[in-house]
C-alpha cells in the first residue's frame, strides 16, 4: 500500500514538473512574441492601429468566460474517472461537455449576428474608430470565430488536464507562440495591418493545440469522440455547477482587466489605450511565471486528495506563495520605477506611461499575484463559491467606479482603482480562508512534498 501511494505520488509529482517546465517553455516563446515582435508592431502600425487591435481583442475576451468553467470542471470529473478507472463515466463527461459548448457557441453566434445589425462601430467604440471600419469588422468576424474554436478546444485540454497531460497542451503552446511570431514578424515587414496581426496573433498560434486536440480525440482517445447518446442531464449539472465558479472567475478577470482597456478607448482615445495596453500585456506576461505553478495544481491538488496526501498540499501551497511573493515584488518594484524607461527605449516614446500610471502598475501586480495564487489553490481544495463571492463583490465595485476614476485621473485610474478594491476585498481575507480550509485536514502523512 505504502508502495503503491509512493509510486501515485512520484508519479504525480513527475507529471507536475514536467509541466512546469514545458510551460516555462511556452512563456519563454510568449516572451519572444510579447517582447521582441510586438514592439515592432507597434512602432510599424503606430500606437493609433496598435490601439485598435487593442480594442479589438478586448471587446471579445469574454466569450472566454461562456464557456461556464466546462475546462476546469471536466479536469476534475475526469480525473476521478481516471482514477477510479471508469473509462464509460469519462467518456459520458468528455460527450457532454462537448455538447454543452456547441449549445453556446450557436447562441453565441445568434447573438454576435444580432448586435452586428442592429449596432454600428460608433455605437460600441465612439465615433473616433470609424475611419478604421473595415479592419474592425473584419478582426471582429476572425477573432469571435477562433474564440468559439477555443471554447470547443477546451473540452479536450481539459480532459487531457485531468489525465495530467497539460505538459503536452504547454509544448504545443510553445510551438503556436513561436510560429506566431514568425509569421507576425513577416507580416509587419511585407504587408502590416491590423487584420494580419489579429491573423498571427489567433489563428496561427492556436493552430498547433487544435491539431493536437484532433489527433487525440481520432488517434489516442477515440472514446472522446463526442456522441449524442452519451450526452447525459445529470452529467451536465454536475459539470455546469462545478464550473460555474471557475466561469464568474474568468468573468472577473475580463472585468478587471479588459474593460479598463474598453473604457480608457472609449473616453480617451486609440493612442492612450495603447499605452496602457502594452503595461495590461507586459503584467499578463508576469503573471505567466505564476501561471507556470498553478495551472497544473488543479488536477495534482485533486489527486492529492484523492489519495489523502495533505501534507503534499500544505507543502505546495507554503513554498509557492514564497516564490511567487518574492517574484511579484521583484516584477513590481521594476514596473513601478522603471516602466515608462522600458517602454520608451522598447516600444517607443509614443506609447511610454506617466509616472502615476507606471506606479500603480507595479503595485497592482503585486496585489494581483498574492490574490491570484490564493485563489487558484482555494478553487482546487474545493472553496471555490466561497472564493468566487469574494472576487465577484471586488469585480462589481471596480466595475461601478472604473469610468469616474478615467475621467478623473486618466489611465492611471484604472489600476489604481484595482489596487483599492483588491486591499478592501479580498486581500485580507484569502490567507485567513486558506488557513481555514487547509486545517480541515489531518497531518498525516506522506510524502515528498517536492514539487
């Protein structure tokens, strides 16, 4: 017995590992993307059309959150199917999940249809993006259509997550990023355009995940092929309710950090929301570090207790907070006093943020990156609703007061703003909850807690 749980464990833990390290790999090649071709683009499109392509994607980034937390909630189910060796109630789950995702993506694109002709550019972005119609109509059609390809895309990952397969979803991440920005970088010098760059940018760094998800519903795992007859109503609650959190979370997300994109385009211009754009991508960019940690928690932390290796946990959970509080200070402290320099020497002056904005930044993401590890720990231990209430009360007042802090402050309102709601709401709280939560569990033991 002793054996078999050591080997579980080692084998959770090699599983783990590994995909720390292949998502190390992707960040790297986003690095590559993010910090070696954007700027080109931006100084090649000027910051106006970077501004653009900006509003773009920001306006559509939360068709992410329909997909009502399906990714996340299949990787758990799946993983309890796995290890209880019950390939019927995972092929029942992986069917379902399909069929719930194609539900929404015909309502999604009823929806799409009807905002499209009923409402003009100047409608949703102002007056100020007419002259930029064509590129607006045409990046919105490629990027609402790969974004509903995406949500079709995570029912497969998310299986494969929960069979502890996120390393190869990592590498073929990797390989997506890096022909990205071959081809973007070809596209900047041949023919650069807001469209081309929303091509590069969706189409060609997915294309490899797509593939893959392919070959392994055809080739691996046939019994994910999806089947009407193993789509199941009971199946589907447990799914949309396990879900549902994850799905307001990503909800949340979009809010904090989308919207400000949305809001500071629409009152003060392409050119403003470009400079505060490129912050938005440079902290998404350090967030992946942290990324790199949590994505695999889930289906690990489910495994751990599956198997009642708290201690693992605790271990888990003790060490990464360290590192990632160590990391977003080091990240923050640099954003904060030499953002504007960055930016300036790396994507050109136009484009450089105020002393304010810089500030606010940095300490933004670090609040953001103590908030973020809490929480991706607290959904896998189970505490996910509690979490969700919490981060949903900070979205809500963030949300309320986003638009006065623009006009009164500028950019620089925006994470500011994050900075107030996240220390009043949330910030205190999650380590008192953590606590809570981890001391249910007896110290028993285990295990080589090295992950």
């Amino acid at each position: 017995m002793i054996s078999s749980q050591l080997t579980t464990t080692e084998h959770r833990d090699a599983r783990f590992k590994l995909a720390i390290v292949t998502s190390l790999g992707s960040k790297c090649a986003t690095f590559v993307l993010q910090l070696l071709v954007i700027p080109l683009a931006v100084r090649i499109l000027g910051p106006a059309l970077f501004g653009v392509y900006s509003m773009l994607v920001a306006s559509l980034n939360w068709i992410w959150s329909c997909g009502i937390g399906i990714g996340p909630s299949l990787t758990i189910a799946t993983a309890h199917a796995l290890k209880e060796g019950n390939q019927p109630r995972e092929e029942r789950y992986v069917s379902t999940a399909f069929h719930i995702i194609c539900l929404i993506g015909m309502l999604l694109v009823l929806g799409f249809s009807i905002i499209a002709h009923y409402f003009g550019i100047s409608d949703i972005f102002g007056d100020q993006y007419l002259i930029y119609a064509h590129d607006i109509k045409l990046g919105l059609t490629i990027i609402f259509g790969m974004l509903i390809g995406i949500l079709l895309l995570g029912v497969v990952e998310g299986a494969m997550a929960g069979h502890q397969e996120q390393y190869i979803i990592n590498f073929c991440a990797m390989i997506g990023n890096l022909c990205s920005a071959a081809v973007l970088l070809v596209v900047l010098l041949r023919a650069p355009s807001v469209v081309g760059m929303i091509l590069c940018m969706t189409c060609v760094a997915y294309l490899p995940r797509i593939l893959t998800a392919i070959a392994y519903v055809i080739f691996i795992r046939p019994h994910w092929m999806p089947k009407f007859k193993s789509f199941d109503i009971p199946t589907a609650k447990v799914l949309i309710g396990t879900g549902a959190a994850f799905s307001i979370m990503q909800m949340g997300q979009f809010m904090k950090h989308e919207i400000g994109i949305l809001f500071i385009g629409r009152i003060l211009g392409p050119v403003p929301v470009a400079g505060y754009a490129i912050l938005v991508n440079l902290c998404l960019l350090g967030f992946g570090a942290i990324s790199m940690q949590t994505a695999p928690l889930l289906p690990a932390i489910t495994d751990a207790i599956a198997n009642g290796e708290y201690e693992w946990i605790r271990g888990v959970y003790s060490r990464g907070i360290r590192y990632a509080m160590v990391y977003a200070c080091l990240v923050g402290l640099v954003l904060a006093v030499a953002g504007n320099l960055i930016i300036r020497i790396w994507y050109g002056p136009s484009v450089a943020p105020s002393v304010p904005l810089q500030v606010a930044i940095g300490i933004a993401f670090m609040l953001q990156v103590w908030e973020m590890y809490h929480i991706a720990i607290l959904q896998s231990l189970g505490r996910a609703w509690i979490v969700v209430m919490l981060y949903l009360g900070q979205t809500l007042v963030f949300l309320v007061l986003c638009v006065p802090s623009i006009e009164r402050f500028g950019s620089a309102g925006v994470p500011a703003l994050l900075c107030i709601t996240i220390l009043l709401c949330d910030a205190w709280m999650l380590p008192i909850l953590m606590g809570r939560t981890l001391g249910r569990y007896p110290s028993l033991g285990v295990v080589n807690a090295s992950a």
